[in-house]
C-alpha cells in the first residue's frame, strides 16, 4: 500500500486526494468516538477502551501527525489536537493507507503513551475499508473492532 496522497485527485481517479483522505477519517472518528455512525452500517461502531482515554474533563487527545486535515470540532467526545510527546494520558492515533487499487483502510487506534523507552502499546482498534463507488466513498465489507 501507498501512503502518498495527491492534494486534489485527478479526474476520474479511483485514489483519493487529501481532502478525501480528511472526510474517510473524519468519519472513522466520528463513530469511532459514538457520533454517527457508518454509511451503510445499520448499527453503531465504537472504539474499544474509549474510556481509557477520557481526560478528566471528558476530552481525549489526538495525535495531530497523519490528522492535519481532519475537522475535529462537532464530535461526540471533545478532541485536543496535541503531540502525545511527554504526556502520561493514552490518546487517539489515526492512520490511513492507500492501495494500489484506490482502496482506503482508516484505522482509528486508542494507544498507550510511551514508558521508560518503550513502544506506545496498542489498546483498541477501529479499522474501515472504504472504495470510490458511483456515488463516492462505500465501505468495503464490515468494519473491524480490536480490543487488547
């Protein structure tokens, strides 16, 4: 997979520019926090171990590199945009990757801060494919939820 994203796609491309990338994870975001919920899915999707990473205040953090673009204002659990550096809260990561094919999967990780040299360790997992139909963006096959 791809992680090279075009600013604007060219027409008639099945890859997605950035400003498409920002709308698939804002609304991987979205249901992962308990907003909306997926087009095309009857139910809602939540992130696992969500309240692991509730501030006192009920605001999570996001780890801003790979969600610069992504709107954050609006959503079900109020985001902070900050680097996880330093911090001893768990916060939320967004990845993306692009396949050859157009594909896009979305993967919304709860993720533990690093300790003593250590590596962030996973908590839960939210993970959704989507692909450029007739219409836009359709999710391909069911969303995926992973708790540790």
């Amino acid at each position: 997979m791809s992680e090279s994203t075009p600013a604007s796609a060219p027409p008639g491309s099945s890859r997605p520019s950035a400003q498409d990338l920002a709308v698939l994870q804002r609304l991987v975001l979205d249901a992962g926090l308990g907003g909306n919920a997926l087009p095309g899915v009857g139910h809602s999707v939540r992130l696992p171990d969500l309240a692991m990473l509730l501030d006192e205040d009920g605001s999570v953090l996001l780890d801003p590199q790979g969600a610069e673009l992504v709107p954050v204002e609006g959503l079900a659990v109020p985001v902070r945009r900050e680097p996880p550096t330093g911090s001893a809260r768990p916060y939320l990561r967004l990845r993306s990757e692009v396949a050859d094919s157009g594909e896009v999967m979305v993967a919304l990780d709860a993720v533990s801060p690093d300790r003593e040299g250590l590596r962030p360790l996973g908590l839960g997992t939210l993970v959704v494919r989507f692909a450029r139909g007739g219409q836009g963006w359709r999710l391909v096959g069911p969303p995926v939820q992973l708790a540790s």
